[in-house]
C-alpha cells in the first residue's frame, strides 16, 4: 500500500527515498546521503541531495503557498501539470530543462537532474555576470516551444486533448490572472508596496487608461489559446551557467497567448537593468552592465523572431498550416504577409504583457530580488518607480514601441535620470 501525501525533510528523506532503485543507482546507498532544503521561491520544497556516487534535485509541492503559509491552501496536482509540461517544453527543445528522473503524482515529488554549476539567471544579474550562450539559448527555447506547441504546429486532436488537459490547471492559472491583472491596479489586501511609493500607487490606481489597457491584456491572456505556455518565465526560471542555459518551474503552464512568456521575460531583464545603478559599486560598472542585459534582451527578441520564421516557413503543418491557401497557390507575398501579421500581434502581445509584469512586481504580492536586494528605501524608490514609468509606457502606448531598440532606448534613459 501506498503511503499517504506527507512533505519531505531532510531527515526523513534517505527513509522514504532510499528504496528506489533509481535513486541509490544514481547517488549511492541512501546511509551516505547528504540532504539541503533549498528552495527559495514562492511555492515548494526543493531539495539538493548527494550521495558517493553523485547528486540530484528533489522537489516537492506544498498543499499550501510557500511564500504565504499554509493560510493559503494550494493543490498538490500542481506538480502533475509541471511535469506534464515540462515533458512537452523539453521535447520541443530539447536540452533547454533539466532531466527529469522519476514523478510521484501522490507525493506530488519530481526527481530530476541536478544542474550544477548552475545558478539562477536573476541571481547571476544582481552578481552583474555575462552569459554569452544565453541570448540565443533563450531566443530559441521560446520560439520552438511557443511555436510546436501552437496550431501552427499540432493536429487537431493531439492539440484538443492538451488544451483540455491544461485547462485543468484552473488553481495556478486563476492565480496569474489575478497577480498580474487584477490585484496590481487595485487595493487588494495580498499587495504590498515600498511605503515611499504610497502616492504613486494612489495615482496608478486611479489610472484608467492603465486599468483599460490591465484589462485588454487580461483579455489576451483569457482567451487567446495560441499555444502551451511556460506560464512564469521570468528571470527566477532560468538557471545558468558560462555555457548552459535551463528553463525550470513550468507549473503555471497554460494554454494562452505566445507573447506572455516572451513579455514576462523581457520585463525581468528590463527590470533588472534598472536596478543596476543601485546595485554596481561605479556608475561606469552600472552603464556598462544594463548595456550588456539590453543587448541581451535585443537577443532575445531577434533570435526568436528568426528561429520561429524559419519554423513557420519549414515545419508549418498544423491545424494552421494554411498551405493550400498560399504557397499552393504560388503566393510567397501572401505568405511572408501572414507571417508578418503574427510576429507584429505577438511583438505588441509582449510589450503589454512586459508592461502588466512589471505592475506587479512593484506593487503586486510577488516581488522581485533585485529590487528587494537595495536596502536605501529611497534608492529602491526610484527604481521601482521607473519601473512602474516603464510598465505605464509599455502597456498604455504600446505604438510608442514599433522595435525592441526603443524600448532599450526608453529604459537607457530612465535608468540615467
Ligand atoms: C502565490 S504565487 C506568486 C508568484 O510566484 C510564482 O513564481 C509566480 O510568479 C506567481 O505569480
Ligand atoms: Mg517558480
């Protein structure tokens, strides 16, 4: 008989664990284990576990929200849709997350590659580190799994069955809409805020334009099933190393619009730009590191728009393939027409979804370490609330922005002021 759902500890680990099979092969006999809680998000138990023979991830769900305790219950099943999820990513581009070994769906426990010497990306820019692997790595992960997840890629019923399959994911999806397009633009009791900004937030929330255009990216979110997302790329996702780049934590995947994942990770590199000039010891030092992650983010933006061209162009074949309505047809300007169409609807989905991002990591429940990492309250004052000068922008006057490189511009000049 299986034993009911109980939460890991370190101590209790090598008992509980040390029977499989998978895990003595792989670490060495369960006596010589040592064990480390490490998680630092928002949700679960992670724990780092190395034996004589080598070493592994463990992470386990909580029946409740990390970050608020158990007055915030939250389903175990969480951890069956990461895995799921993180299959499909996987397998779209292969080598982008970590191996995984062994799922308990009871347990809600997966047991997957330790990745070392990696470290987390948000981590590795309040260091101020480059990565010169990452720009592409990051630009093509997005676009093979946005694009292979999408009709443009699947069959009807292979595509049917995962839209139903994530549409079970209702508890994490209905806390991203929340989080970032509802909670942020109003005075809900999970928000907290820097109290130097206590009239900024005052203004936003009397904001209509920005509680409209809040509500217009709601909208996309909802309703626009266009392919399985990662659900929470932001800059705590992704683990680096000098050459390797890995995408974790895929438990709010849903299905929903392409340029979320794209949006949410731009924002956390933007965002992190402008907490460089509090966090670099020299303005120069600060000048040239925001330098290097816009150049990154521009990456990003251009290598995911050349890898999902060259996709639509050779791998088309889906639901929306629409062959016979134009290449059958000889019709290559009808074609590079209909291309362009998506990349500018999925360019202005990003900005929108950047801009909400970074609402509500300022004024919202979740925030962000490198802002939290400045201890002169004035000094974060000024970086959250370019942030939030950033986000209005992005999301109210995304004409503003017909390219990346004017929003590197807009951030280059706030982070000077
Ligand atoms: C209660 S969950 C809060 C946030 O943490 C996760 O990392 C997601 O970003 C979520 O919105
Ligand atoms: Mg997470």
């Amino acid at each position: 008989t299986r034993s009911p759902y109980e939460p890991l500890t370190p101590t209790t680990m090598p008992a509980r664990l040390g029977g499989l099979p998978e895990m003595t092969r792989r670490l060495g006999p369960s006596a010589e284990w040592r064990v480390r809680e490490v998680g630092d998000g928002n949700l679960n138990l992670v724990f780092i576990v190395e034996g004589p023979a080598g070493s592994l991830v463990v992470k386990q769900a909580l029946p409740y929200a990390r970050v608020v305790g158990e007055s915030w219950p939250m389903s175990l099943d969480r951890a069956y849709f990461e895995h799921e999820a993180s299959m499909r990513l996987g397998a779209r581009d292969p080598g982008r997350m970590p191996h995984m070994h062994l799922f308990d769906r009871e347990q809600a426990v997966q047991i997957m590659e330790h990745l070392t010497p990696h470290i987390i990306l948000r981590r590795g820019l309040i260091d101020g580190t480059r990565y010169p692997m990452l720009g592409g790595h990051l630009g093509r992960y997005l676009a093979r799994t946005l694009f292979r997840g999408s009709d443009w890629s699947m069959e009807t019923a292979r595509r049917k069955a995962d839209v139903a399959l994530f549409a079970g994911n209702v508890e994490l999806c209905g806390i991203t809409e929340d989080l970032f397009f509802t909670d942020p633009f109003h005075d809900c009791v999970r928000n907290r805020h820097n109290p130097l900004l206590d009239r900024d937030v005052i203004e936003l929330r009397g904001d209509r334009a920005l509680k409209l255009a809040a509500l217009r990216m709601k909208t996309r979110f909802c309703t626009s099933a266009q392919t399985l997302l990662h659900g929470d790329l932001h800059t705590g996702s992704i683990m680096v190393s000098a050459e390797d780049s890995r995408v974790i934590d895929a438990e709010f995947a849903t299905y929903g619009p392409i340029g979320f994942d794209i949006g949410s990770l731009l924002a956390n590199l933007w965002m992190a730009c402008l907490a460089q000039g509090a966090l670099r010891p020299s303005d120069d030092e600060a000048t040239s590191y925001r330098g290097w992650i816009l150049a990154l983010a521009e990456t990003v933006w251009k290598v995911f728009v050349a890898e999902f061209t060259h996709l639509w162009l050779t791998e088309r074949s889906g639901i929306l393939g629409g062959r016979e309505l134009l290449e059958h047809q000889d019709d290559a300007e009808g074609a590079a027409l209909a291309l362009n169409a998506l990349l500018d609807e999925i360019w202005r989905d990003t900005i929108g979804f950047a801009g909400i991002e970074m609402h509500r990591r300022v004024v919202g429940l979740a925030h962000i370490a490198e802002f939290e990492a400045i201890a002169d309250e004035e000094l974060r004052a000024g970086c959250e609330r370019r942030a939030l000068r950033l986000g209005r922008a992005l999301a109210v006057e995304p004409e503003r922005f017909s390219d990346i490189a004017d929003v590197s511009a807009l951030v280059a000049e706030l982070a000077g002021r």
